[in-house]
C-alpha cells in the first residue's frame, strides 16, 4: 500500500516507508492545512539531514528541536507547541514500543485495541485516533478484525471524512467540502 495525500511525491514516499513519518504527520495535522501537516515529516528529514527515530527525537534537546520546527517556513502554525508534542509522541514510543511506531499495530488482536493504543499517544483524543486507525486501514494495509467499527464513521468505505480518505485532489475536495458541512451543521445547532 502507498500513501497518496496531494503532496509532493518524496513526502509521499518517506510517509509510505517510514511509520514514523505518517504518526508524525498524524501528530501535526491540526489547526493547519492537512498538506502542510503530512509534508511536515519529510521537511523535518531534511533540515536534520537525516530520517530520524524514536529515539533520537525522544532524546533532542527540547530547544534545538522548536529551533528546527520554527525556522520559516516554519513546520507547524504552533511550533512549539507541536514539537513538544512530536517529542512526546516519540518518547511514548521509545517507552511503550521500543522506539518502533509499527509497534502500535503489530500483533493487535483487534480493531478496538488498535484503538485503545492509538489512544494511549499524547494528543490522540478519540477523534485522531478513529481517524488514524482509518488511515492505517485504508491506505495503509494495517486491518485488523473489526478495524473500520473501531475507526467509526471514519472508517466507512466510500466516505471522504478525513485524511483516510484522501487519494487526489478530487477526493481532498470531497473531505473540504464535509467538513464545511460539519462546522455548519455544528454552527447551525448552537444558534438555533
């Protein structure tokens, strides 16, 4: 299976090779564009210098590392704050799996557990992690027993709610155009 988000195509392979880059990815997309938040990764391989691990993010000095993430164009809106969270991504990982983020999904006995570790990740409230065990399942080849109930609605074949669903620009439009749907359902209830 290979990663197919509307981003520039060594992005797109580093997410398809390296579990680490898509969780880190994962970790990024909120409060920006989901491009900037998967095309993140791989930026951060380049100003490194190399694919980094688990470990070796865990491990960074906590300063050198916003430096990274800040230096313009910066990797995410909240720099700061979000390498702080990479990093704590990246020490659970060092802690719960080895530093090995396949480690989340290997040997799961099912959808719901998949769930319950992706759970376990700093910032992964129910809502990222539905949307993450979706993507593992439909676009990267992770599908444990029951692995679309764990993921909810988010894991519906044919829907186009989230990065899960994202294969070109047509189907990125789909998403764009649910998720306005949504903030204005969501709007719609509170003022009526």
């Amino acid at each position: 299976m290979a990663i197919t988000l509307p981003i520039d195509d060594a992005a797109n392979e580093y997410l398809t090779r390296d579990p680490l880059a898509l969780l880190i990815g994962m970790t990024l997309d909120q409060q920006i564009p989901l491009e900037k938040a998967f095309s993140s990764p791989y930026v951060l391989a380049q100003r490194l210098g190399h694919e980094p691990s688990a470990h070796e993010l865990a491990e960074f000095d906590p300063e050198a590392l916003v430096e990274i993430f800040a230096t313009p164009p910066a990797l995410h809106r909240f720099p700061k704050a979000m390498a702080a969270r990479v990093q704590e991504v990246c020490r659970a990982l060092a802690d719960r799996y080895d530093g090995d983020p396949a480690g989340l999904w290997t040997g799961v006995a099912d959808g719901a557990e998949l769930l319950r570790r992706m759970q376990g990740l700093p910032g992964f409230g129910k809502q990222k992690a539905q949307i993450f065990v979706a993507l593992l399942g439909k676009q990267y080849g992770v599908q444990p027993t029951d692995w679309r109930e764990a993921a909810g609605g988010y894991g519906e074949a044919g829907a186009h709610r989230s990065v899960a669903d994202i294969v070109d620009g047509p189907s990125l439009a789909k998403v764009r155009e649910y998720k306005k749907q949504m903030k204005a359902e969501a709007k719609a209830a509170k003022s009526g």
